[in-house]
C-alpha cells in the first residue's frame, strides 16, 4: 500500500551464505581430480566448522571470513603437525588427524 513503509529485507545468516558461496566454489572443485577434490572438500568444510566465528567478523566483502576460517584451519593444523614431529610418541604413528574437528585426510607415514 502506498504511504506504508515496506518491510525491510532480512539479512541471510552466515551459515546460509558460506552454503552458498561453497555452492559456488564447486564450479572450482569440478576441473579437479579425485584426490585434490578430497582436499578441495576438506578446505571448504573449514568454512563450516567456523561459521560462527567468521560470522561476527561482519565483513562487507564475504570471502573475507570464509579465507580466514580456511586460513585457520590450516594454521591450527600445522601448529599440531609441529607438536607432532617435535614429540614423537609410538601412539600417534598412523593415526590420522584430528585436529580442528575434522579428520585429516592423510595419514601420517607408518
């Protein structure tokens, strides 16, 4: 009705648009082979895994939080692998990975 003010549009949550933006990435993923697309996978999950945290971040450009949730993420991991080759135990050859609540994809060497 005219004289009404319109309602506003809602904004999409981040969990909605890092759905979307990974939708879009898979275009990406497409021209990969099997392995690299096991690891292409496992960056976006990252995105995933840190929604909630990249979400306060309120960044105009979107792919800002989603790299830095990747960035993360490989950062958190490597920081493991560090522990890992400096305090060599018996028990953690062959294990995979599970830092940053997603499994690693590769195997360390047996």
């Amino acid at each position: 009705m005219r004289g009404e003010a319109a309602m506003g549009r809602t904004i999409p949550s981040w969990h909605i648009i890092v759905e979307q933006e990974i939708t879009r990435l898979s275009r990406f993923k497409q021209f990969l082979g099997p392995e690299d697309r096991l690891v292409f996978d496992d960056l976006l999950s990252q995105c995933k895994l840190y929604a909630a945290e990249a979400g306060v971040l309120a960044s105009p450009v979107k792919e800002v939080p989603l790299l830095l949730s990747m960035i993360f993420a490989q950062h958190k991991k490597l920081i493991e692998l560090e522990k890992r080759i400096n305090h060599p135990s018996s028990d953690v050859r062959g294990r995979l990975a599970v830092s940053s609540g997603s499994p690693c994809i590769f195997a360390m060497g047996s």
